[in-house]
C-alpha cells in the first residue's frame, strides 16, 4: 500500500492521506523514489554539511570531512542493516542473500548505523594516520551531525505511518490517528518524541560545543543524551527488536547513557583534580624557587663583604708594610 492516511486531533490536523511515493523515475519499468529514502538522504546531506562547519572550529579540512564521509555513510547503512537482520534471525523470513540485503523493502536499526559509522572513522582515521586527539575532535564535530540526520529521518518514519507507540486514548492531546482496515486508531508518535528530543539536545549541544573540556565530550553528550531519551520512548514502540524479553535499544539506550555519563563525570574530575594541582604547586614552586634565590642573594652578598674585607686588609697590609721601610 502506497498511501498512508493519518491524523493529529490534538493540533487540530484532520485525516490526510500522504503518498509515500515522491515521483517515479522512467528506469526498469517505473523505479519509485519514496519519500522515505529522500528523508534519509537529506538527513545524511545535513549531517555533513554541519561536520563541514564544524571543522573550521576544530581545524579539519573539508578534504579530511569528505574522505570520512564516504567511508563513514556507506558502513552505517550496512551497519543498520546488519544489525536488524541480526536481531531479527529467529523470525525465519531470511531465506536468501536478497532477503538479507533488501533494505529497500524495509529493515535498519539506528544503533546500528552509529556502530558501523563509528567503525568507519576509526577505520579511515587509520589511514589518514590521525593523532588519538585529531581522531576525538572528528567524533565530536561528527555527533551532532548524527542528531541532525536523525531529526530529520525521523520523518521518514511518519510518511510511512511506522515506528509508533502503543494505542492511546482519544483524550491524549499528542495522540497520533493511523487508518488501519477503514478504522483510525490514535497512537503515541514515538518518532515525533524522537525527533523533539533530538531537537533539544541538538540545540543544548551546539551551545555548549565551544565550551567543552576535553575533546570526546560532545561524543559522549551525545551518546548519554540520546541514550537517556531512547530507553524511555522504546518502551512505547510495537515494533521493538527483542533479545528474550528484553527491548534491546532500551538495554543499549541504558548502556549507553550510564557508561557515557560516567565517563564524562571521571575525566571532567580527573581534568579538575590536574588543574587543582598544578595550581598548587605554582605557589609552592614559587616558594621554594623563593627561598634559593635568598639564598644564593644571601651567599652572594657574604662573598662580596669577604671581598671587600680582604682588600681593606690588604691594603692596611700594604700601607704597613711601607711605612716600616721609610722608617728603616
């Protein structure tokens, strides 16, 4: 079905029906390109667009931008594809190589591009010979581009009436309506909280961005804040992807928001505790470095009045010594 017809009461939007083909290109008999897939892309051109800005900041060449990029966007996507088929192997609908690669027909996971894109910059940061803190300050201008793809992406997940909550009542002012079998049911808009919650820390990241203490914090800002969200808008999701009876984005959202968090919380006290104690040795420093100059003042000043005594001593010396020879 091509269609989807949907509806936000609480804003006031009627049922509308949105096509989730955006045209279709004269190429093997009628090739559609869906709205979906546009969504996508334009998710991956905004992320890339900001690493490009964000670069100038850290001092990363859009050259250097580029060469990730390539690398980076091509193992996300088989990232997020392997990662869904992985979890998805007990349902016995992979029958053969095409079933497992068919991403057209539906099927990627968002972990999973974020661990295949953080794969690629590893990988390509390698090859470039990138320093340890060269390669952080990537990941940073890299993450919040992650969040700008995923904002917009999102949407993808609306046009084609996916990805939502459980059943909500006809009360709940963010209820979202799906016609399904001729019969609207209101459901909770997990993309839409997704995509707000991305929204907000997109913004608090960007104004925090220049202020950060370490290179690798935003990386971490960015994996505890979307962590955080995720566990708690997953367990609305009926779509979710189970290891036994666990939702496994709320087990990695957890993961991923306490080892994050307790990451930022270790280097920004051990940074501090640094700071705190080269503070302290300074004036200590400057003491000791104090006392040897008073010392060596001290020694110095002692040096020159034994010298001065022993010229007047030998000059009296001298004086004595001719005074005896004109008497003699």
């Amino acid at each position: 079905m091509n269609t989807t017809v949907v509806s936000f009461p609480g804003f006031g939007i009627g049922e509308m029906t949105i096509n989730k083909v955006a045209f279709t290109l004269p190429l093997f008999g009628g090739l559609e390109v869906r709205w979906y897939g546009i969504l996508l892309t334009l998710g991956i051109v905004a992320g890339f667009l900001y690493a490009v800005y964000r670069g100038k900041f850290e001092g990363i060449s859009t050259d250097d931008v580029i060469d990730f990029a390539i690398v980076t966007v091509v193992l996300a996507i088989v990232g997020a594809r392997a990662y869904y088929v992985l979890t998805t192997l007990d349902e016995g609908i992979y029958h053969s190589f095409y079933d497992v690669v068919a991403i057209w027909e539906g099927g990627i996971a968002m972990y999973g591009s974020i661990i295949g894109g953080a794969t690629a910059i590893v990988i390509v940061s390698r090859l470039k010979k990138f320093s340890k803190d060269r390669l952080l300050r990537m990941c940073d201008m890299v993450a919040p581009g992650v969040m700008l793809g995923q904002i917009i992406g999102r949407w993808g997940n609306f046009v084609n009436g996916e990805a939502h909550g459980v059943e909500t009542s006809e009360s709940f002012f963010l209820r979202m309506g799906l016609e399904y079998g001729g019969k609207m049911t209101y459901y909770h808009p997990t993309f839409l909280y997704e995509s707000l919650w991305n929204l907000l820390g997109f913004v608090l990241i960007n104004l925090f961005y220049k202020k950060k203490k370490f290179n690798g914090q935003v990386l971490l800002m960015y994996l505890a804040w979307y962590g955080f969200g995720r566990m708690f808008i997953e367990g609305l999701r009926t779509d979710s992807l189970y290891v036994g009876s666990f939702r496994i984005s709320q087990v990695v959202g957890l993961l991923c928001f306490l080892i994050c968090t307790a990451l930022m919380v270790y280097i920004l006290l051990r940074k501090k505790r640094e700071q705190l104690d080269g503070e302290s040795y300074a004036p200590v420093y400057e003491k000791c470095r104090g006392a040897h100059l008073a010392a060596h003042d001290r020694e110095a000043t002692e040096a020159q009045t034994a010298d001065i005594d022993a010229i007047i001593a030998n000059a009296a010396q001298a004086r004595d010594e001719e005074k005896e020879k004109d008497d003699g």
